[in-house]
C-alpha cells in the first residue's frame, strides 16, 4: 500500500510505541556509561559501532523529519504549526528543568538552597536548557561531581537543539515556498531534496561512511530523508517484503565492513521506520490509548540515572537500568498527564487567538 493511504488513517499507526520503544533503548544503553563511567562499555558498541541508544536517536530524528514535515505541509497557517511544536515541546521540557534544579539543589546542597538556586551557574544552566535552540547547559559546579559519569546533568538534552534547528530550517522553506503559490509544493520538495543532498554530501566528505554518534549532519540526513518520504508519498509503496529485504541487506553488510554496514543502515533504515510505524497491527494499537509518554521518558531519564547510580554506588548497569526505568516511567506518566497533555489541550485556545494573525496562508 502506498504510504499515503496509511498516513490518511489518522493517529491509528505505531509511531507512539515506537518512540516510546526508542526512549527505553536509549535509557538502557546510558545505564552502561552512567553506572561504570565510559560509554565505552555498552556491549553493542564494540560489534558494529553503534549502540540501541544511537539507533534510538536516529529513529526520534526519522520520525520527527515524517511528521513534521506532514504536520507544515498539511496546516493552513505557519502560526498553527508553530504552536503545535511549541506546546509539545517547551511545557514539559521547561518544568522537567525547574523540577531537576529544585530537586539537585535540595539533595546538594540542603543549607544553602537559596544561595544554589539563585547562583549565576543555576541560572545559566536554567536559561540555556528552557530555550534551547540556541545550545545545552549540561553541569552544574559541584553537581553529581561524586557520579561514576561526572558532572553532566542531563546528556540527553544534546539532541534537543538540533531537532528544533531542523524545525526551523523546515519551517524555513516552507515560508519561502509559500511566496511562490501555486509552485509551493514542487518548490518545497526540491529544496527537501537539495538540503538532502547537500548535507549527505558534506557528512560524506566529512567523515566517509564511518559512523559519527554526536554529529548533526548524520541526523540531519535522517531527518530529511524522511521529509522526501513524506512529500512523496503518493509514490512509495510500503510492503512487508521490501522491509525484510531491506533488513537482511543491513544484517549482510556487516560482513563487507562497519562503513559498508552504516553506509547500508542509512540508506535503508528510513524505509524500515515507516514500515514498522503503519504496518504491524492489531493488539500493539491499543497503546496510543495509553498516553505517549516518550517525552517525559526523554527528559527525565538521564537525572533519574545520575542520581541513582550515585546513591546505589556501585552498581551494574542493568540494576541501574531496572531501578531508574521504573522511577523515570513514574515521572513521565506524571508529566504526561499533568504537564504536557494539558498544554496540547491548550491548542485550540492560542490557535483562535492568532487566528486573525495569518502572515503566511496557503
């Protein structure tokens, strides 16, 4: 079936268990640099280079290039996209800082708090991390210096300016597609596709095809191959057996090399995400009832694991793995259903209030 006859049935896919799925891969594969000290020491790293927390990101960042892109072309008005994005966003990101400061500053220092909480660092690390388009704040002086990880607070957060950076260079082209009417779509599709281009072409001569984990021109390249799959989905057929095709050329790659490997896996694992995300059905649905809770996962989990992996020192990444899991599950249900679910509710309301402010109209 092409893959826009899936994308017509609505909110009925994967991609909420998929994230969700993705936000654990992540949390496992930190709870072995966070308990020992070296992300040297996660098992899958030494076998192909990669780790189920970098495979994790890169679907965050495939997932995120398909539905934001779908989310731009799809609305009547830039003002409505850029709402949704916010609220999703910044009410759980900016709380889940307010809340690890207080937090930090209470367990660090108990009598001092006021003069912790009000200091130049505090403030630096609050402001940066609430904005976050423009970098991460990832220490406190003084905090979680004891962690077999030392200093860093919340090492995920890396990935967050960088998705809003493709946002906004999205968003971007969207805008200036839009001065061209009726060419919009063939002019937002030929940018999609020369911004593809010209990044693989820089991480190529970059890097080759070895495997970088914190470089933006790898997930930049992600996210806009989904975005090609997303404007052209009219044309691509989504079927089980070129995904198991696909599967079987990544799992046979590995014996030509690491660099034929991930030159393979990022050709092809695109097509993989969005199988996986509209294909299987039946019971797995019955999780978008549930909440997606991915987020809270997201923004939580790296504190949670610094803080247990310091009072339960020392101890074995999968005991860090079982006890963190289950306090950051506990705060990102909590988040969900009090924080940002709340907030997306709060859509209509701020969409009816610009509503006479349509700078930019399809």
């Amino acid at each position: 079936m092409l893959l826009a006859r899936y994308a017509a049935h609505g909110r009925d896919n994967n991609f909420n268990l998929m994230r969700m799925v993705a936000a654990l891969m992540v949390l496992f594969s930190h709870s072995f640099a966070l308990a020992t000290g070296s992300g040297r020491n996660e098992p899958l790293r030494g076998l192909i280079g990669m780790t189920p927390g970098t495979i994790a990101v890169d679907i965050f960042f495939i997932t995120s290039g398909y539905l934001v892109t779908r989310s731009i072309v799809s609305r009547k008005n830039f003002i409505e996209f850029l709402i949704n994005r916010m609220l999703r966003i910044y009410p759980g990101l900016i709380v889940s800082i307010a809340a690890t400061t207080v937090v930090l500053g209470l367990f660090f220092q108990p009598n001092d708090f006021l003069n912790f909480i009000t200091s130049s660092p505090v403030k630096h690390f609050v402001e940066t991390n609430c904005v976050s388009l423009l970098g991460t704040e990832f220490s406190i002086p003084g905090v979680f210096e004891d962690a077999p990880y030392k200093g860093t607070i919340n090492g995920s957060l890396w990935t967050l300016p960088n998705e809003l950076r493709m946002y906004a260079s999205l968003a971007l082209i969207w805008i200036v597609s839009v001065i061209w009417q009726n060419k919009r779509l063939h002019l937002f599709t030929a940018s999609c596709l020369f911004v593809l281009i010209v990044v693989s072409a820089c991480y190529y001569l970059k890097f080759g095809f070895e495997f970088k984990e914190f470089d933006i021109l790898r997930l930049a390249i992600l996210f806009y191959s989904e975005s090609v799959f997303c404007v052209f989905s009219e044309k691509i057929d989504i079927n089980r057996v070129t995904a198991i095709i696909f599967l079987v050329l990544i799992a046979s790659s590995f014996f030509l090399g690491k660099h034929a490997f991930f030159a393979t896996y990022m050709l092809l694992i695109p097509y993989i995400v969005m199988y996986l995300a509209y294909v299987p059905a039946g019971i797995i649905r019955n999780y978008n009832a549930l909440g997606d809770y991915s987020y809270g996962v997201y923004i939580y989990a790296f504190p949670v694991q610094q803080a247990v992996s310091i009072i339960m020192k020392p101890i074995d990444p999968m005991v860090l793995f079982l006890y963190s899991g289950t306090v950051t599950l506990t705060l990102a249900v909590i988040s969900w259903k009090i924080v940002e679910h709340p907030a997306l509710q709060s859509k209509a309301k701020l969409e009816n209030y610009f509503k006479t402010w349509r700078p930019v109209q399809s």
